[in-house]
C-alpha cells in the first residue's frame, strides 16, 4: 500500500483551518498535520524550513492569516508580517522542498467601484491596510513560487469560529432589532465549501495550473440581505433595519461592491459552487 500524501494545513484553529479538520477523515489517502501559531509560528522561517524537512510536506494549505480588518489599521507590523512577509517565506520554502501550495487572499484588494463581478485580472486598489497585506501576500507568493495556487474569496463564515453568520444569531437571540449595511455588495463564502473545492482540487488529477483564482458562493447580496436569510432559517422574530455604511463608521474602509467572478476556477478544475443560500441553509442547521 502506497504510504499516505503529507498535508500541513497552518492558522488550522481558524475558521478555514477548522473546515479542513472536519473534512479530514473524508481523504484517508492524505495524512494531514494541523498547526497553529503556537506549535508552528509561519512568522518562523527557519522553524517551518525544518518542518518541512522532517515531514516530506506534499501540500501545505496555508490557512494562516491576520483577518482583523479594522485592527489592522493599527497594528500594521504584524498584519503585515503574517500576511505578506510569512507567506513570501512559505511560498519560497515550498518551491526548495517541491510542495504544491495554497494560499488565500481577499475580495478585499478590489476598490468596490465595480458594478459587476471582478475578475481574476482585475486592476487591484485596496482601499484598507489589511487589503494592502494581502495583495502585497498575493505578489511576494507570485513571485517566489509561480506554481503556488492563491484563492481569493470573500465574506466567510463558518460554524467555527468568529463571523457574521454567528455574530447575527448571538445577536437575534439578544435584541428585539439590530440594524446591518445595506449598500455593500459581495458574495458570502462558508468555508466548508472553499475547504472541499480545494480537497477537490488537489486529488483531482488536473495538472495543478498556478495563479490567482476566486472563490465564493454564486450570488451577490448585502450585508442586509444575508442578515434576513439567517432570520429566516433561524426562525427569529428579531427585526432587521437596514442602514447605510455612513451611518456605521469603521475604522477600516470596506469596499462597496467586491463580488468575484467565479468562472476560472469552475472551468479549470471542473469544480460546482453552491448557491449561497443553500450553504447557510447547511451551516445554520449545523449551527443548531
């Protein structure tokens, strides 16, 4: 019997990480090393060179991130570090030890003046520091690893972890209203999905083609319309203001428009995306 594939999957306690945990048994033909900042700092280099050595690494799916949006327009050294810096380094270390790599970015490098979905191609123009981190991540990944495979997505959630989907049910179960942006426009993505397709991906026997894909689930709706969904699913009798982004000031710009066209990563790797309700339909009953 042919020994099984290394996977590491790092940032494995986020909401991304967590999906691949859950989906792990699912692909026994892969051994799979789940680290965290703790056990495997990515900021580390010469400790990830050294696990990567000692674990014949196959995959590493770099599910490590700093997603403090808002915060990130303070602390800039560290998201700047974790974001750009260190996946430079992971994408360089994989290229040395032969590793097929995954790394995600954001709807977020996009300036939200589009009206329809951004493609792959698109003139980048973060209008937030965490954007910024992010494509300078993309760029540093690009240019140390050409066969590295970047995803960008857009407005996760998951049952793990901290997001919208989870933040709205706390909230509807708290309040008799809450008010949610109805003048931002995206995609959500559960990451259970994104974790699949990318499983998908990589036992899929395809010549992995490097680059720069999006992946989110089909539809594009605001911050109000995803907030009416999960009252609907969750049967709550909480109600749901919409608001304009003026009237709920931020610290870091969010783009007005930042859905992703979908169709390089379909055709490529043969890959289906669910719509984004039935996906909220499968992670609220999870949920409850």
């Amino acid at each position: 019997m042919d020994s099984c594939k290394n996977i590491l999957v790092t940032g494995a306690n986020g909401q991304l990480g967590m999906e691949f945990r859950a989906l792990a048994k699912l692909f026994p033909a892969y051994q799979f090393f789940f680290t965290t900042k703790d056990d495997l700092p990515i900021t580390d280099t010469s400790l990830v060179e050294k696990y990567f050595s000692e674990k014949e690494i196959y995959c590493c799916i770099n599910c490590a991130a700093y997603t403090a949006v808002d915060k990130s327009e303070t602390d800039r050294d560290t998201a700047l570090l974790v974001n750009a810096d260190a996946a430079s380094a992971l994408a360089s270390i994989c290229k040395k030890y032969k590793s097929i790599f995954f790394h995600f970015s954001t709807d977020y490098v996009f300036d939200g003046n589009a009206h329809t979905a951004y493609t792959e191609n698109f003139e980048t123009k973060p209008v937030n520091f965490y954007g910024q981190t992010k494509l300078e991540g993309e760029q540093q990944v690009q240019k140390n690893n050409a066969d590295a495979i970047i995803i960008r997505t857009s407005w996760v959630y998951s049952s793990y972890g901290k997001n919208f989907v989870k933040t709205m049910l706390r909230l509807m179960s708290e309040k008799e209203s809450i008010a949610v942006v109805n003048d931002q426009l995206g995609s959500p993505t559960y990451a259970a999905d994104l974790a699949l397709a990318v499983m998908h991906i990589l036992q899929s026997g395809t010549a992995l083609q490097g680059g720069i894909y999006h992946y989110c689930n089909e539809g594009v709706i605001s911050w109000y319309d995803f907030a009416n969904e999960i009252k609907l699913l969750s049967h709550s009798k909480c109600t749901v203001n919409a608001i304009s982004t003026s009237e709920y000031p931020t610290p870091a710009k969010r783009p007005k428009y930042s859905a992703l066209q979908t169709d390089k990563i379909k055709n490529t790797f043969h890959i289906t995306i669910p719509g984004w309700k039935d996906s909220l339909y499968r992670c609220i009953k999870l949920l409850q």
